[in-house]
C-alpha cells in the first residue's frame, strides 16, 4: 500500500474541491482549470530522481502554480504543508523571489487555508 503524507492528502483534497468548482462554473471558476500540481517532491528511487534534476526539477519550487494574472500578480504559486509542516531554506528562497518577480508565493497548511486563498486570488481584480 502506496503511504500518503498529510501534505498530499490535503493538496489531493484542494484538486477535488477545485475540480468541482470548476465543472458546476466554468465562467466564475476559470481560473481553477488551470491549477497544476509541480511534482517536484516526494520519495523517488535514486535513478528516477537523478532522471528528474536532469529534466530540470528544482529544490523548493512550490508545490502550485495557477498562471492566471490577476490584480498585480502573474499569477499565483503556493507551497502546500501540512499543519505542522516547516519550510525548507530552498522553499523559502524561491517564495522570496517569485514575490519580487510579480507572483504572489504563498505556504498554506493544510485544504481550508488553500481553499480560501485561492478564492481569494481569483476575487482580485
């Protein structure tokens, strides 16, 4: 049995919500359609994961990225943790610098405070 951290069952939880969102109103929540997971964590056999540097996987690059612009933002990334969960200085690195380039780079614990968040984003006008 494949194990699920607490982190990836409440991003699975935000995917399902959103996905809903999304097909009961297509015009209202467009910009969840184009919500993507970045699969840059998670436990990897040693080959799959020098596969994955090679093809250009980097440390602490948040875990969500909807590229939508709204307000002043290009869009919006966020770096997913469970309730107790810390950042990495990798993580903190990138959030600092999509921040300066025009994104806005947020941590969100857990479904409820991403959910709100990105509801949030997609009122900016």
């Amino acid at each position: 049995m494949e194990y699920i951290s607490n982190e990836s069952e409440e991003q699975i939880k935000l995917f399902e919500w959103a996905d809903r969102q999304y097909r009961n109103n297509m015009v209202k929540y467009e910009y969840l359609g184009l919500m993507f997971h970045i699969p840059n964590g998670g436990k990897r056999n040693i080959t799959t994961a020098v596969r994955l540097k090679r093809e250009g996987v980097k440390r602490g690059v948040p875990d969500i990225f909807i590229p939508v612009p709204k307000g002043k933002y290009f869009g919006l990334f966020i770096e997913m943790k469970s309730k107790n969960g810390k950042l990495t200085d990798e993580q903190k690195f990138w959030i600092e610098m999509l921040n300066e380039l025009g994104y806005k780079a947020i941590v969100c614990k857990g479904f409820e405070e991403a959910r709100d968040a990105v509801l949030e984003y997609g009122n900016l006008s």
